[in-house]
C-alpha cells in the first residue's frame, strides 16, 4: 500500500498504483465516512470519491446509469442487507455451538 512518487513529472503529481487504489476503496467502504478513510490514508477526498465514482462506472458499464438515484439507493440497500447477513451469520456460529 504505497505510493509512487513521479519523477518526471514537473508538476510533483503523485501517482498511485492499483494495489493502493484497490486497498483504499476496500478500506472507505468499510469505513462509515470516506473523508476519514481518505485522512487515513493521507489523500484527497476528492480523489477517493473520483476512484469511487470510475469503479462504480465500471461495475455498471455507464456513467449515466451509475448516476441514478435509484441505482444508488439499491446498491446502499444492499450493502446494509450484506452486513446484516454476515451479522446474522456469526450469531448463528455462536448460537449454534454446543455448551458444555
């Protein structure tokens, strides 16, 4: 998870590989604010919410059906459904084993 600084470059952009971007979009969606997962990791917010956007366009193959509100409200409703399941899952592995 590091960056690479260009040297070439004149204007000192930093550019970034795809581990880091693949591990900071890991980390801000598990995170319950992308700001702090962006502090965290010691880059723009901007930037974080830019990768945020490209990956759901490529998730869903158009920016304008990427854009949706109901898109949009899907996709949270089924991030909160995924939790809710793997919560529900540990419960059950708890419950499940036999006591002594």
């Amino acid at each position: 998870m590091t960056a690479k600084k260009s040297g070439s470059s004149p204007d000192k952009r930093r550019k970034y590989d795809e581990a880091f971007k693949v591990e900071a979009l890991r980390l801000a969606s598990e995170s319950r604010s992308t700001q702090a997962a962006a502090q965290q990791l010691g880059i723009s917010p901007k930037l974080l919410y830019r990768w945020q956007q490209a990956q759901l366009v490529a998730e869903v193959g158009s920016a304008e059906v990427a854009r949706d509100p109901e898109v949009r409200a899907l996709r949270a409703a089924n991030k909160r459904l995924a939790q809710e399941l793997d919560i529900l899952k540990k419960a059950l592995a708890i419950f499940a084993q036999p006591t002594p």
